[in-house]
C-alpha cells in the first residue's frame, strides 16, 4: 500500500463509505472504517493509520473529541472533524484538541480532499521544524540498498505530506510511477507505511 492511510471515524454506515469512496477515488487508502470510539482505538493501536477523519458526534457514549485527545496523548497523527452540529462545549473541547481542519456536514468532495491535504501538509511542515533536512547521502549510510536520487525526490515530497497526486503533478511523471517508486522505498528502508517511513527517518536524525 502506497497512498495515504486514512482511518474514518464515522457511526452512519452510509456516510462512512461514501467518505471512504470518495478517498479512495482520489489515491488515499483506507486503513479502516470505525463506527465508534472502541472501534478508533483498536484501530489506532493495532493497525496504524497516517491520519484520522473523525466525526464529531458518534451517536451515545464517547465523541470524536475523545478519540481526537487518545490520538494526542499517544499517537501524534494528523486528524480532521467532521461535524454538521455540535453544542458549544464539545466545539470549545474540539477546538482545544487542535485539529488540523473542520469539515461541515453536508460536505462535497472537493471540500474534504482540500481539507484533507492542507492538514497534511501543515502537520508535515509542523514536524519538519523539530527535525532536520533530509540528506541523501546520510540516509543511505544507514540502509543496506541505497536510495536513488529520483526515490530521494519522492521520499522529501512524502516528508512535506504531499498525496500521490500531489507528487506525480509535482514530479511530471504517472500515479503509477509514484506507487512503484514508494514501494522500493518502503523495501528499502524495512517500512510498511508513511507512518513508519517517517518515525524510521525521525530514528536516523
């Protein structure tokens, strides 16, 4: 798996997978659907995504804005709410969360991927200033098969938090060309994800 992996958050089962659809159509990968919060913490735990959509309200019991603090104190991913109405202590509760974005209910497509992108970028530039640039030949020191310079050129696009179609408009080459050049970095630096990707490349600064 190449793309982006999102876990959604989201207890209408018709909304959640008109969510996951819509990712899905634009090169993001779904790490899982979660209908509540015992659901998002399984997920979290055991099957780690890149980011996180999180639905405010999740019906009875415990909201988004509780998953978004479990999220926090753990695991530092990069999330988004969606909302379409919540009282003004759980907004004043999801505010200090710190999301990276709201998406309101009813949401359109564009919306979502935009918000969805900008949250990935601004975490990405957020986590760069507390680390320093990559170095091609530093990184190749440390793993037994190197890197090219064109799979240097792809790993910074994914250290800035960029899509795979971010990174094929930005490189001039096909989705195709990038899923392929993601792959032989993952085999090359022993990585499953982005996630893991980039916690292997905080280890090596």
């Amino acid at each position: 798996m190449t793309g982006v992996r999102i876990l959604v958050v989201e207890d209408e089962p018709l909304i959640a997978d008109d969510i996951a659809n819509q990712l899905r159509i634009n090169d993001f990968e779904i790490s899982a659907i979660a209908y509540d919060y015992e659901d998002a913490v399984y997920e979290l735990k055991f099957n780690a995504p890149d980011a996180v959509v999180l639905d405010i309200n999740l019906g009875a019991g415990k909201t988004g804005v509780d998953i978004a603090e479990v999220i926090n104190e753990k695991y530092g991913l990069p999330f988004i709410f969606l909302t379409s109405y919540a009282d003004k202590e759980t907004l004043e509760r999801a505010k200090r969360t710190e999301p990276l974005g709201y998406v309101v209910k009813p949401f359109d497509e564009r919306n979502l991927i935009a918000t969805l992108e900008i949250a990935l970028y601004n975490f990405s530039q957020k986590q760069k200033n507390t680390q320093p640039a990559l170095n091609l030949d530093k990184i190749n020191a440390r793993i037994l098969s190197p890197l090219t310079e064109r799979e240097f050129a792809v790993l910074q696009q994914i250290y800035e938090g960029k899509s795979n179609q971010q990174m094929a408009d930005s490189l001039f080459v096909s989705i195709n060309t990038i899923k392929t050049q993601i792959n032989s970095i993952y085999l090359k630096m022993e990585a499953n994800s982005r996630s893991s990707l980039l916690a292997k490349l905080r280890g090596f600064s």
